[in-house]
C-alpha cells in the first residue's frame, strides 16, 4: 500500500497507521521471531531511504545513475500529472496517470532488482533473515531495541541466532525519559544525569537482554537505533549493580541497520591496498565564523602518527584534492563543518546538508561522486549535526547511511558538538589505538574510557556507525 503513496504522504502513512510496528507486534507473541525481524529491518531501511537528503542522492555507478536519472525523471511527470489531474480531474487523463504509474513501479521494481545498490530506495521486499545474520561478524551481538505501541522489544542476533524479548512500557512516560535524557547528556552542569536518565534507561534497554549477551561473550556490542533512540550514545547508559557505564563493558558501536554490503568481508585485492595511512583536511576556511584553529593541529598530530598520510589544511583542503585523493586511503578524517540538517545552518553561514570545503560548500546528497569506495572509515570531526531541529529522528545516522551508500565501510561522527580540547584528545587517542593494530570500535572505547571520569559530555558524543573491525 505504502509504495503507491507520493513520497511525501509516506512516512505520514507509517506514523498514522503503525503498521509496520502492530505487524511486528503481532509476529512477536506468534513466536516468528525471524519474520519479525525481517520486517523491523525493512522499516529501518525505509524510516531512512525517506530521509529528505536521499531523494536524489546520487550512486556511483554512472550506469545506475543513468538508469535512476531516468527514473527520476518519470516519477517527476507523475508528480506532475497528479498535479494536474488534482487541480482538473478528467477520465482521458486519469487513465494516462494510472498508465505512468503502472511503468513507474514495474521500472522501480526492474532497477531494484538489477541493481542491489538502490534497493532500498524503492523498499521492495523483506530480505532473508539468514542473510542478515550471516552478515554479522564473528564475535558481535547486535542488539535492537523496537518501540512498540505498548511495549519494547529487544531483538539480540548474531551469526547464528536470533532472541527477542517484549517487555510492556509506559510509551508517553518512556518518550519523556528518552527527551529528558538526551538534554542530560549534553549539559556537563546536570549531575543528576545518572539517578534520573541513564540509570533508568539502562534497566529498560539493556536489563533485559543482559544474561543474554553476557553469555554470548561479545568482542564488540553493535546497537541498531531507530526513531527517538538515535538521540543519545547507548555507551552513556549506566547499570547501578555493577556500578559502570556500558561502555566500560564492551565496545560499543552502531548500524544503520543489518546490511549484507557494509559488514562484508573485504576481499584480498582490498587488504593489499589498506596498509594504515591518512588523508585529512582540516580548517578550510580559516576565518569566522567557520574558523576552527583546533583542528589544524588535530590534523597535524593524527598525520604525524602514520608515515605515508597526507594533510590539508585552509586553502589547501579543497573538494578537487579530497576526490583527487581519497580513493588511495583506507582512513579519511575531516575536520571540518559540515551542516546535516534540512535547514541553513546560519551561524555557522553554511547551506544545509553541506560539508564545508575550502572551495565549495560540498551537497552531501553527491557523496557517491568522493571516491570513498575504498574507505574503512570516514571520520567527521567538526559537524553541525542538528539533532534539535530533526524532529523525525534520523540525525547522524541517516547521514552515515549516505555515505555507507557512498562506499564508506564505516563513519564517525558527532551526535552534538563538543568543545575542540576534547575533540582533539578524543581523536588522537582514537588514532593512536588504530596504529596500535586495534579494531575501530576497541580504539573508540580506549579514548572514551580515558575520559570516563569527566560528565559524558566531553567523552561519548561520537559515535562509530558502520564496520566495527
């Protein structure tokens, strides 16, 4: 039903019928837990292939492009006509318009099918469960918590098995915790964060599934957060027993969502070329109000750890030389603004979804066309990434969803801006972990736990999203 709605009554549509959510409710207590999965993975996928920014988002493929230019297209004179035929119906015209509508699903369907790379932009069917779980790394659980209408199911998969559990919640009571405590989180003058946000929160999403993932053992948690979720770092929620932050428990990183092209294996062509090296651009326009001195020397510290990297800095770290050159580094780091919100970014005088270059606010709806097919990780230091002013929920992770599209493996990013001290601590450690043979994930929890003892405001706000090895 939902794919003959006009893209903008989609996502109306889900909020209005919560039809996904009652389905999975349903599967659920009938025990078809890996149905049920299916289906929360395909409404992921959707909440995201809805986001604004993905509606011409490019590929990189120019033959795929050239197929979704001509989609594009027709789907635009079926916009048109509907138009039309609203403001003057006619039988002539109504039959023209059911015509276009039929080619316009069946080329959908065709391109999906063709090219798996755009699949999810036309949501066609479920994928197969145990393709989702064969793509799960050895040794990491992932955990997806799924709001319900009166409850909370928390799905544990790995290689080899899937578990739910459902328990009931307050949802008014539970939306005003996630709301409080995303505030809590980013103010370092709120003391109570514990007592009154992350305590809570870990017993409703963690508690339950606890013995479960503690007797799977773990290398790494991967969490997959949907809707409200997304608003705060799970590393940040606390467990009162055993008086730590989850993070002091296991690495912690998260997915857009189960996907069987990011979590590949890399093929050998691909390790030959991957020895550790990094591209990084910081402060491009070095005046303000988009000055940023610290990343200057951000850069130049993580370049120096790593002999054969190369840095570009202000009238140097411009769009041609990042797509000159990216293609040749396995590690990429940007300090720089970046505006990731549907709206200008006025303070910072940045158009919305740009990356800031020295030479161009960059449309991150053309990230395909950076040359980041060989990325293990792309790391976003400096970002505007505007969660206040997303009300539906995709924040950073429909971001990273873009460039995970774009070819990176994984990104990293910041869930709010935090001061350039702690960044620059925060991002050398990180690298630092990474010269040291650790996996991105296990590098990210070393930096963050030297910085446990301050408020999780300094420590926790980026995240790794994407491949954790």
């Amino acid at each position: 039903m939902r794919q003959g709605l006009q893209k903008q009554n989609r996502q109306k549509f889900l909020q209005a019928n919560g039809s996904v959510s009652d389905l999975v409710d349903i599967l659920i207590d009938q025990k078809q837990y890996d149905e049920a999965f299916e289906w929360v993975n395909l409404f992921t996928t959707a909440e995201l292939a809805d986001y604004t920014r993905l509606v011409n988002a490019k590929v990189a493929n120019p033959q795929v492009q050239l197929a979704l230019d001509r989609w594009n297209q027709q789907n635009q004179q079926l916009q048109a006509l509907r138009q039309k035929l609203q403001d003057k119906f006619s039988e002539g015209l109504s039959q023209q318009v059911r015509q276009l509508e039929a080619q316009v699903y069946k080329d959908a369907e065709r391109i999906s099918q063709d090219f798996p790379e755009v699949a999810e932009l036309f949501e066609t069917t479920p994928p197969d469960i145990e393709k989702l779980k064969s793509s799960i790394p050895t040794g990491t659980v992932v955990v997806q918590p799924v709001i319900l209408r009166n409850s909370i199911a928390i799905f544990v998969l790995t290689k080899d098995r899937l578990n739910v559990v459902k328990t009931p919640i307050n949802r008014t009571k539970f939306n005003q915790l996630l709301t409080q405590y995303s505030k809590q989180v980013q103010n370092d003058g709120d003391d109570s964060y514990i007592e009154t946000g992350s305590s809570p929160l870990y017993d409703i999403l963690i508690r339950p599934v606890e013995k479960q993932i503690q007797a799977l053992s773990p290398k790494e948690l991967s969490i997959i957060a949907s809707g409200k979720l997304r608003y705060f770092p799970f590393e940040t929620l606390y467990d009162k027993q055993k008086q730590e932050f989850l993070i002091q428990k296991y690495p912690v990183n998260y997915l857009t969502r189960i996907s069987t092209r990011s979590l590949e294996p890399p093929t050998a062509q691909k390790l030959v070329r991957q020895q550790q090296a990094v591209l990084a651009f910081g402060n491009p326009v070095p005046r303000e109000p988009q000055n940023l001195p610290g990343a200057e020397e951000e850069v130049k510290n993580i370049t120096q750890l790593f002999p054969t990297s190369q840095a570009y800095l202000g009238n140097d770290a411009t769009v041609n030389n990042f797509k000159t050159y990216a293609f040749r580094f396995p590690l990429v780091h940007l300090a720089t603004h970046g505006c990731f919100q549907n709206e200008d970014c006025k303070r910072l005088n940045l158009k919305k979804n740009t990356l800031l270059f020295a030479d161009t606010q960059f449309d991150i709806a053309d990230a395909a066309r950076l040359g980041l097919q060989g990325t293990q990780l792309l790391t976003l230091s400096a970002c505007q990434t505007a969660q206040a002013t997303n009300s539906s929920g995709e924040g950073i992770v429909g971001v990273a969803y873009i460039f995970e599209r774009a070819g990176a493996k994984a990104v990293m990013a910041g869930l709010w801006a935090v001061e350039d001290e702690a960044t620059r601590n925060l991002m050398i450690e990180f690298y630092k972990n990474i010269k040291q043979g650790m996996s991105k994930t296990e590098a990210l929890q070393k930096a963050k736990l030297k910085q446990i003892e301050r408020h999780p405001y300094y420590w926790s706000p980026f995240v790794l999203i994407g491949d954790p090895r």
